[in-house]
C-alpha cells in the first residue's frame, strides 16, 4: 500500500508530465489551427472557449465527489479525458474537429487538477507547501515542454501535428504511474449536498477579480497570444522559446510564494501591476527584447496569484467545506480561462488583433487599483485595532 508521505511524490511526477505534455503542444494549437485549418482570430477564440468551459461547471460538482469517492479514480480519469484527444487532434482536418476534442480536453483538466489538489490537502499542516509544489512542478514541466517541442520541430522540419502525439505518448506515462496509487484511501468525508457553501466563495470579490484577471490572460496567453506573435514576425520556434521563458519565470516565482504568504495583499497588488505593465509592453513594443520582458512579468504576476488567492481563501473558511470551495475556486479559474480567449476572440476579430490587449489592460489597471484600496483600507483598521487595544 502506497503511504500517505509518497502520494505527494507520485501526484508531483503526475502533474510534472501534465506540464510537460501541455508545454509541448499548447502553443502549437493556435498556430496548427491557423496555418493548416484556416481559423480565424475567431474560432480561435471559440476553441479556447471549448477548452476552457467544462472547466466553468464540472468542478463544481467534481468539488461536492471529491468527499465521496476516492480521489484517486477522478485523477486517473482525468488523465484518461486527455490522452484521447491529443491524438485526435492531431489528425483534425476542421475546426468543429478540434472544438470536440477542446471540450473533452478541458474536462480532463476539471477531473485532473481539483483531485490532486484535494488529496495533497489532507494534510493540513503542509497544505500550502504542497500545493505550491504542485504548481512549481507544473509550470517546471511547461517550462521544458516548449524547449522540447522547439526540438522537435527543428528535427521534424515543422510538423506541427507531430507535437501532439508525441504530447500524447507522454500523457500516457502518467497512467502508468497511477498503478502506486491504485490501493490509495485517503480519508472521506459524506457531507451533504449544501449548495450555500458553493458560494462562501464569493465572500472575496478581489481576491476573485484579481484570480480572474490572471486566469483570463493565462487563457488568452495559450490561444490567442501565438497567433498575434506570430503576426508581429516572430516564428513558431522563437515563440516556443518565448514560452519556455515564461515558464522559467514562473518557476522561479513560485519558489517565492511561501515566503509572500504573510505579505499577501501587498504582493497580490504588485502582481497585479506586473500584469498591467506586461500588457502595456505588448501595445507599446513588440520587438523580441520587450516581448521577453513582458512574458517574464506575465509569467512573475500570474503564477503569485493563483496559490494566494487559494490560500486567502481556504484559511478564512472552515475545513469541513475546503473541498466544495476547491471545487468553487476551480470554477473560477475556469471562468477567467473562458473569458480570456472568447473575448479576445472576438475582440481581435472585430478591431484588430492588438484590441485585446487594450481591454486587459484597462480591467488590469482597474483590479489593480482595487487591490491597492483593499490593501490600506486593511491597514487602516490594524492601525484603529491597535489603537482600540491601546485604550
């Protein structure tokens, strides 16, 4: 029996390929789907919103399964949702081909992510190390995925296609490690269907606003942000680059989270800000230099977020809903993942394809000042509390 202190090791091996194989592949999409099928800025915008969307609801209830049935089987099942389509879209000759297998891909990603969040949440006392691990071994694996797959590419003399299957292939090592956690238990909780605790959520609106906002440029990063470089003159191999980058980046951030853990607001404004000037740079400069400058604060700012904004939330609730509010928290991931491409879609496809990044950059700049004002308004009472226990 696989005890409880290697589950974490063998989750980390799981989401470590994960990163890989989308690292791999996620940038090539876009591209394969402009160059070889013919979408537009649109379609782009509706293959990510495809990709992204089951993302939006099943977590929700994946939360409410999570405390009843072993985790494990919902892992497995997640990685199964994504071998298939990685091979089917790599022989996709159209672009309501490739929406299907979108969808099937996104709810792989539904399965997969809130199940190993969940199971390295049952100890309660590494739970922010842990997660912060699985994060750093994700994005550690995004990070080699594109540099992979610029080899492949110099070796396959661009096959696109060819990125996916290898992607696949490398998915499916991940089955093969589910076999050590076959007679995995952890501890299950049957707690009832309350839907109230769903929402205890939305008891954050910005720390959710700046999840969003992160979330909708990290979809828009891996749908509509290839196919603009690549009209800006860069090639795919360079982009790939570029996205390796940007996965060091976030690699390197993520090492800094647990040490921003009691500086929360005033790093979550700061990241907010990186965002905001990254965009700035793409309207203002897109020659290689700023470009990489821009993915590095990108890659800083958006991969912050996303642990402490988790963080904030599950240590102000109660552990007994912790589940259910991973389940709510993925939702809104995967809101800020539809938001991200279907607006940018459409917003490229109607006004040019630098529109976008004004509108991000606009909304970045508002949560920006949001979290700035949430930040003294926080102070300010810890500066009248002390004052209060001084009289």
């Amino acid at each position: 029996m696989l005890r409880m202190r290697r589950l974490p090791i063998v989750i980390f091996i799981i989401i470590a390929t994960l990163g890989v194989s989308i690292g791999i592949q996620a940038q090539a999409f876009p591209l394969l789907a402009t160059t070889e099928i013919g979408a537009t800025y649109q379609d782009l915008g509706n293959l990510g919103t495809a990709k992204f969307l089951p993302y939006v609801i099943i977590p929700i209830f994946i939360g409410i399964l999570l405390d009843r049935i072993n985790n494990v089987y919902l892992l497995i099942l997640g990685i199964l949702l994504r071998v298939i389509p990685l091979f089917m879209i790599s022989i996709s000759t159209s672009v309501f081909e490739m929406i299907i297998w979108q969808l099937i891909m996104g709810s792989s990603h539904s399965f997969l992510w809130p199940a190993g969040e969940s199971l390295l949440s049952t100890d309660v006392r590494r739970r922010k190390k842990y997660i912060a691990h699985m994060i750093l071994v994700f994005v550690g694996g995004m990070m080699v995925g594109p540099l992979l797959g610029a080899l492949v590419l110099e070796v396959s003399d661009g096959d696109l296609r060819l990125l996916f299957q290898i992607s696949g292939v490398i998915m499916t090592m991940s089955i093969i490690l589910t076999y050590w956690t076959r007679h995995t238990r952890p501890t299950k909780r049957h707690t009832s269907y309350d839907l109230k605790s769903l929402t205890k959520i939305f008891r954050f609106p910005v720390v959710l606003s700046l999840l969003v906002l992160s979330t909708a440029l990290f979809g828009l990063l891996f749908t509509i942000h290839p196919a603009f470089l690549n009209e800006q003159g860069i090639d795919i191999s360079a982009i790939l680059v570029l996205y390796a980058i940007y996965g060091v980046s976030r690699m390197l951030s993520m090492l800094l989270v647990p040490r921003l853990h009691n500086h929360a607001p005033i790093a979550l404004t700061t990241c907010a800000v990186m965002i905001t000037v990254a965009l700035a740079i793409f309207i203002v400069d897109t020659s290689y230099f700023y470009v990489v400058i821009a993915m590095v604060l990108l890659g800083v700012g958006i991969s912050i977020i996303y642990p402490m904004c988790l963080e904030a939330i599950l240590s102000r609730t109660h552990r007994r809903i912790h589940n259910k509010i991973i389940g709510s928290f993925a939702s809104m991931v995967g809101i800020g993942w539809v938001l991200g491409p279907l607006t940018g879609g459409y917003v490229a496809n109607a006004f040019g394809s630098i529109a976008p990044y004004w509108l991000f950059l606009i909304i970045g700049a508002i949560v920006s000042c949001m979290s700035l004002l949430l930040h003294k308004k926080q102070d300010t009472s810890k500066l009248l509390d002390t004052a209060s226990d001084g009289h």
